[in-house]
C-alpha cells in the first residue's frame, strides 16, 4: 500500500476529529502510545503495540490487531523525523459512566511533530525540579500509559521556566515514580535502579530497551522504591523516553548532581539503533 499525504487516521481513514461523546474524550477512558519516527520509520514499534494491548486489556477494550495498526501506518504520510500517535478509545456509549458492553473502539493514528529542545540537554545534562502534585496510588491504572494525564498537567503547569527540562514526581506515599513525561533510571554504582511502577506511573518502553541493553552487558538492574535522597546520593540520575532517548540530570533545584558515566554508553546505543530523536541521529 501507497502511503498517502494524511496526517490523522481514525478507525483507518482520514479525519481531524471525534465524536463528541466519545468516551475517551468525555472521560479519558483509552490509552495511547507515543513513538519516534526515524528515518521515516516508527521506531520500537512492536514494543509499544504490546503495551498498547497490555493497557487496552487492563482497561477491558478490545485492542486492534497488529494487521490493522500496520494499514495504519502504511496509509499515513510519515515524516522523516517526528512523533507518531496511537490511541484507543472505547468509542461511542454506555450511560453515564458505566461503559457499554460491547463497545466499538475508535483507533486513531496520527503524527506529531519533532519536539524543539535545546541541543545542549543531551550534552551537558538538564536542570530539572520537584513537583508539588503527587500520583495517586492505583494499582489498576499503574504500569499502562492511560489517557487521563491531569495529575501530569498539573504537574508540569508548576513551573514556567525554559530552563527547566522536568519536573520530578512523587506518589503520595513520598516515592520518587517518574517526571512529568520521562521515566527515571539511577546510577547507583554497581548496579542501576528504576522506580517501582506497582502501584502508580508509567512502564517506559525507551527505559525499559536500555535496561535490557545494560543486562546484557553484565550490570546488574534493580526495581526498588525511591526517595529522593537516593537520587541526591546516586552516581548520576537519568530520564528517558521514547522520543528524546535520554538526558543526564545536572542539578534538581540548586543540588548539583554528578553524571553517571553510563549515560554516554548509554546515548550512544540509542544512537547506534537510531531508536530516538537525538540531535546526532537527525544530523545524519
């Protein structure tokens, strides 16, 4: 199949809009993925459909299969560089809130443009700063990249400032989760660390191909709860995504931080795979 000069699918043909009571817009009742393209190529892709399945089956949807997700991406016109969009939706009834026994979702496809940020954050590392707002606590919802990201948009309306990348978050308990669009990774020395997303946050796919990656190599990769005077004493602290690969953290607030010597191994992998929109990968 030809691609096509589109850049919105919904339920595989083009459009720029929903019904009104969709249910993923009247109660953000869906999930989504977020994906770098590279090399006009979604990057990661197969991960990222399998927690697409994994939060349309927490959330009891009936997930779209591989084959209509690549028509998907056949027909869109996708960028050399940029973000492509994957979202689930239980589409249209069910009153109220109870959700409708056989629900026909909506799919929606579309592309995102590559974020604009200062070259400089992957060189030399970001400030980042604590967020006031807290996650609840909700198994059911932990793990899974759901729609409803309020606790992510008041969190990252805290803070106005361009010099500052992230902002951290902690659950209600007092444990360090993820910031406000990244997932965490630690130096700890002998070993790295990720927060444990049991009970609220995000599983990132970018973090979870770098763990994998640091396995393979001989070092050992812990899932334990954090506070942030383990990131304050660390050997250097990281955040990750799919779209800008992954950043060092120089300083939370005024608490300058050392940088892990794994971070530049690191970088390069996601380089070398051409997986993220680093600034050396879109220069080539």
């Amino acid at each position: 199949m030809t691609r096509g000069d589109t850049d919105c699918l919904v339920n595989g043909h083009p459009a720029t809009a929903v019904a009104v009571a969709d249910r993923g817009l009247a109660y953000g009742d869906g999930v989504f993925e977020t994906i770098a393209v590279v090399d006009g190529q979604p990057r990661l892709l197969p991960a990222h459909l399998r927690r697409l399945q994994r939060g349309c089956q927490r959330l009891g949807l009936t997930p779209w299969g591989l084959e209509e997700w690549q028509s998907d991406v056949d027909q869109i016109d996708l960028p050399r560089y940029g973000g492509l969009r994957l979202s689930v939706t239980r589409g249209v009834g069910g009153q109220g809130y109870a959700p409708p026994t056989s629900p026909r979702c909506t799919r929606i496809t579309r592309i995102l443009p590559a974020p604009r940020r200062p070259s400089e954050w992957w060189w030399d590392g970001i400030d980042v700063r604590w967020c006031d707002t807290r996650l609840a606590i909700q198994p059911a919802l932990a793990g899974i990249k759901h729609l409803n990201r309020l606790e992510q948009v008041l969190a990252r309306a805290e803070w106005q400032d361009p010099a500052i990348a992230e902002g951290l978050m902690r659950s209600t308990r007092g444990e360090v989760i993820e910031a406000t669009s990244c997932n965490i990774i630690v130096d700890a020395g002998d070993r790295l660390l990720i927060p444990d997303t049991r009970e609220c946050g995000v599983d990132g796919i970018m973090q979870q191909w770098l763990i994998s990656r640091a396995q393979s190599s001989g070092i050992a990769v812990e899932r334990a709860a954090l506070n942030a005077e383990a990131l304050m004493t660390s050997y250097g602290v990281m955040l990750t995504n799919s779209l800008i690969g992954l950043w060092s953290v120089r300083r939370i607030e005024s608490s300058p931080l050392p940088r892990s010597g794994r971070a530049q191994w690191l970088q390069a992998l996601i380089a070398d795979h051409r997986i993220a929109l680093m600034p050396g990968v879109m220069a080539q």
